[in-house]
C-alpha cells in the first residue's frame, strides 16, 4: 500500500464512529442502495404505475419551477467552521408548545394514495415515529380522526376553502380537527385557480381515473403496487368522502371537489377561521413579505413558505429565495415553515440557517413511497434527519439555534444577498 494511503487509512480510523440517528442494519442495507432522495426518484416509477408517478411528481408547465425550486437550493453553500464540535447536531425542536424530534416535516399531498395505496397512513406513522410533523391533505386518503390515532403527537391538517354554504364544510372540519386534537391547522392560500401539471394530463388521469388498458398495464406490471392495495385498499379521498355520501365513488367524490371546492382563502377568510380555530394556525404558500405582514396582523402563527412545489405555475419564485426576507419582516412574530424543493437533511440545514423553524418536503417522501413501498416514509425521513445533524455538525453549531449563525454563500450571486446573520 502506498504510504499516503496508509495515513489516510490510519488518520480514518482514528475518527470517532459517526452515531446515527439510524444504524440499523435495514437502515444501512437501504442506505447502500439508496445514498440520497435522488436514488429513490430513480427507483419511483418501477415501483408505481407510471400514471400514478407522473401525477405526483409531474410540475406545472414544463417543471421549470420544480427545476429551480432544486437549483436554488443546490446553489446555496455553507461557509463551514470547524474544530469546535465533535459530533452530529442535536435536531429536536419545539413548535406551538409541542416538542418534536427534529424539524424536517411532511407537506401535505392530496391524492396521495393514488401513488401508494395507504399513504397517509404509512407517512403519518412514520412522522410518530420520529416524532416530526405529518400534515394530512384535505384531498388525503384518510380521515383526520385516523390520522390522529395512528400520530397523536404531530398531525397536523390541511384546508383548501369550501366557501358553499358559509363555509359549512371548513367549520365541519373545525370542528372535527379540535375534536380529534391536530396540533395545527394550515389553511392553503397558493391555489387562487386550478391548474392542471403537464405530464399528469399526459398520463390520462387530469380528468378522473378511468383507466385505459395502458394504465391497466402499468398497474398489472406492478406487483407490488397491486398487493398494497389488497393491503390498505383502493386509493380514495376519505376526507372528503364523508361530505359527499358514506359509498361515493372516487371519480364522484373528485368531481364534488371540483365544484365545491377551490379559490383562494381571501384575508376575510382567514380572520374567520383565525376566530373560529383556537388552535395554532398556519398559512401555507406565502411568498411575499408583505402578505407575511398581514397574516402576522391577523393573528396567524405560523407562516408557510411555499410555492407549492412548482405545481401552480412555473414561474413563481423559489421560496428559500423568499424566506430571508419574510424572516427580516416577520421577526419572530410567528413561526416559519418552508417547503418546495426540500429534498434532503442538507436542504433543511440550508432553510433553518435562514430563519425557517421546520422545513418540509412533498415529493421527496413521494419517491420513497414508491421505490420502497411501506418502509419508504421510514427511510427517507430517517436519512434526512441524518443528514441534516450531519450538517448541523459541519457548520461548527451544536444545536439548531447554532445553526441559525451559519454562513450561507450564494453561488453565481452576490454572497452578500443570503448572508445568514
Ligand atoms: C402529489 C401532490 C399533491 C399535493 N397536494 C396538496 C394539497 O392537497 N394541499 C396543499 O396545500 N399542497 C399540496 N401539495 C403541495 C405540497 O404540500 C408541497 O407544498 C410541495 O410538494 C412541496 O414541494 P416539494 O414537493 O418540492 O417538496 C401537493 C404536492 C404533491 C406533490
């Protein structure tokens, strides 16, 4: 062996062993295959019918915001500090008096189920586990009181605006979230009209499922797949489903949301529900600091920092590009939560150094739901949590808070723009 090779080797082996968050030998066996989210992206669509992997991971357009979304966050790099910590970071985090394990959350995803059957379920679990937070889509396939037996601690609801009726369905839901207990209530503003993501009209399912015999195809070559849903059932919107009659069918109960549901929250709405809800509530797809401002004034206490994953249109800002401002507006008034583009611990890293409380991710959860089926939610989380005390670690913070004072550098870009203070 070569002399330096025999230095590196021995200056290795002295380091100390790097202590997991997740060191069982499922988790390193997966971690072989599957080193970052990436892998699992790879891996989704011969895990799911293609009609299925397209409509989850599909953008809006031709994904260029879904592109940038990733780019932003790639081009951000740590200015690191070292010689001060010796280990990885401590991740646990509190929000809303309610204490979590880290902060790395889950977005929620209507439709879910379609991608894996018995996904709500499977990721709420996962979130419980962990103990980070788990946001259940009003389009979910499962009901919030489900959701909360299975993830008492960290469930949270997402709303989208039934303004029939005086908003009879939304206060139903009211009711239903303080009955059941969710920890907090998101109401989703970033969807004033509908948009309809280009591979997802392509993979013939924009207009219902009605299968074609491609799309029974795909489904008879995923065998996987087709036991899930002997496992958990065929994909519904169990949250929905109870508004529209106790046997509706899928395709009823997505045409009863489109003619019930939709429009954005207006600033009157969201002083209603901030009334009627007594719990934490959040505001998810907010971008400028100005409406930071006014959700502040009407008494909102979390700020949800998203441009839907590139899903409304392509050409919204990137929103880690919009956190650093609404951070300097918002000044600790409320809690942020940032989303889109969040594909691993380091991305979360990127997002906490500049103000955010708890980053979360959608598709990245999706993927792994699809390359590896039940144990997918699991896994991901589990290596995102790795990854981000990993770089908790390499900024020289010990802690969270710590890493708030890291440095970020912005690459092809005046440094000075995203200097963390
Ligand atoms: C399949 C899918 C369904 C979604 N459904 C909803 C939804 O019902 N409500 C909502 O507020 N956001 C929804 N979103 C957006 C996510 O909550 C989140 O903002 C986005 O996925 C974050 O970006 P990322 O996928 O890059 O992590 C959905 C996203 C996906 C991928």
């Amino acid at each position: 062996m070569k002399p330096s090779m025999v230095s590196l080797m021995s200056s290795l082996s002295t380091l100390p062993p790097l202590p997991r968050v997740a060191s069982s030998a499922d988790y390193l066996a997966l971690h072989s295959r599957f080193p970052t989210t990436t892998y699992l992206r790879r891996a989704a669509p011969k895990g799911a019918p293609v009609f299925a992997y397209e409509f989850g991971d599909s953008g809006a357009g031709d994904d260029v915001g879904i592109a940038h979304n990733w780019s932003a966050f790639d081009a951000l790099k740590f200015k690191p500090r070292y010689g001060v910590v010796h280990g990885p970071g401590e991740v646990s985090t509190t929000l809303f008096g309610q204490s979590y394990g880290a902060p790395i959350g889950m977005s929620p995803m209507g439709g879910l189920s379609l991608v894996w059957p018995g996904a709500d379920l499977i990721m709420a679990r996962a979130a419980q586990r962990m103990r980070t937070p788990y946001t259940l889509s009003v389009a979910g396939g499962a009901t919030i009181e489900d959701i909360v037996r299975v993830a008492p601690d960290v469930a949270w609801m997402q709303m989208y605006r039934f303004a029939n009726n005086d908003h009879a369905i939304g206060w139903d839901m009211l009711r239903r979230c303080q009955e059941a207990g969710v920890r907090a209530v998101v109401m989703t503003l970033d969807v004033p009209v509908r948009t309809t993501r280009s591979r997802e009209a392509r993979s013939g399912i924009a207009q219902g499922f009605h299968p074609t015999p491609r799309m029974l195809w795909e489904i008879a070559t995923r065998p996987r797949w087709l036991l899930a849903i002997l496992r958990h059932g065929y994909p519904r919107f169990e949250m929905l489903r109870g508004y529209v009659g106790p046997n509706a069918g899928t395709n009823e109960v997505i045409r009863f949301a489109r003619r019930e549901m939709g429009g954005g929250f207006s600033w009157e709405d969201v002083a209603r529900y901030r009334d009627r809800w007594k719990g934490p509530l959040v505001l998810k797809g907010v971008l400028h600091p100005e409406d930071a401002e006014k959700a502040v004034a009407l008494g909102v206490d979390g700020l949800w920092i998203s441009n839907h994953g590139g899903r409304q249109i392509e050409t919204l800002m990137p929103s880690i590009e919009c956190l650093p401002a609404i951070a300097a507006t918002v000044r600790g008034r409320a809690a942020l939560m940032l989303d889109s583009g969040v594909r691993s611990g380091h991305d979360a890293a990127k997002a906490i150094a500049l103000g955010a409380d708890v980053a979360f991710a959608g598709k990245a959860f999706l993927w792994s739901l699809a390359a590896l089926g039940d144990r997918g939610p699991d896994y991901a989380l589990e290596l995102m949590i790795d990854e981000l005390r990993s770089a908790v670690a390499q900024t020289g913070a010990a802690t969270l808070q710590g890493l708030r004072g890291a440095q970020l550098w912005r690459l092809n870009a005046a440094p000075s723009m995203l200097m963390s203070t």
